[in-house]
C-alpha cells in the first residue's frame, strides 16, 4: 500500500500590469520617440493580418498605431485616444 504523492500548489506569479499597484500612469518619456507602436495594436494587427491573409489592408478592422505614450510601471507604449481600449485592455486582461 502506498501513499499518493501530493504535489505542492504552484505559485502563479502574477504580471504587475494585473497587480493595480504602483504608477500605472501614462506619460512621455524623455525621448519623446513617436515611432514607438502601441504593443496591443501591434499584437492585434499581426493577428488578424496572420489568420486573415487575403484581407486587404484597408479593410483590416485595426491598424497598427505609434505612440508616445508610454505606461510608468509597465514601460510599454500604449495608444490612448477616442475609440480605443488598448490601455485598459493591457492592465485588466489576459488575451485581446
């Protein structure tokens, strides 16, 4: 007769992007590069362009967007205009 093995739930480190702490604020950085894509159109453009090929360009539903905005904490460049989730999407969710 022998015991079952009990395995020790991991730990699941959690991004600080999820953690509601620190300065999530948006702000400029020093350089002030405008050439900088928002990480999250960037993501959700190579997404739809790798799954949706024969679209063409001018009917895809998001374009790639550059910013100068940049998250405090995170250090990623995010868009912040009218229309557009990309900031609250990267703090609150997993998948976009």
């Amino acid at each position: 007769f022998r015991t079952k093995a009990v395995r020790k739930a991991r730990e699941r480190e959690v991004p600080v992007r999820f953690q509601n702490i620190g300065c999530h604020h948006p702000h400029i950085p020093e350089d002030g590069s405008t050439s900088t894509l928002c990480v999250l159109c960037a993501k959700k453009y190579n997404k739809f362009k790798s799954e949706n090929p024969s679209v063409p360009y001018k009917d895809y539903p998001v374009k790639a967007v550059k910013s100068a905005i940049c998250c405090q904490e995170c250090k990623v460049h995010l868009c912040i205009k009218r229309g557009s989730t990309c900031w609250t999407d990267w703090h609150t969710k997993v998948e976009y």
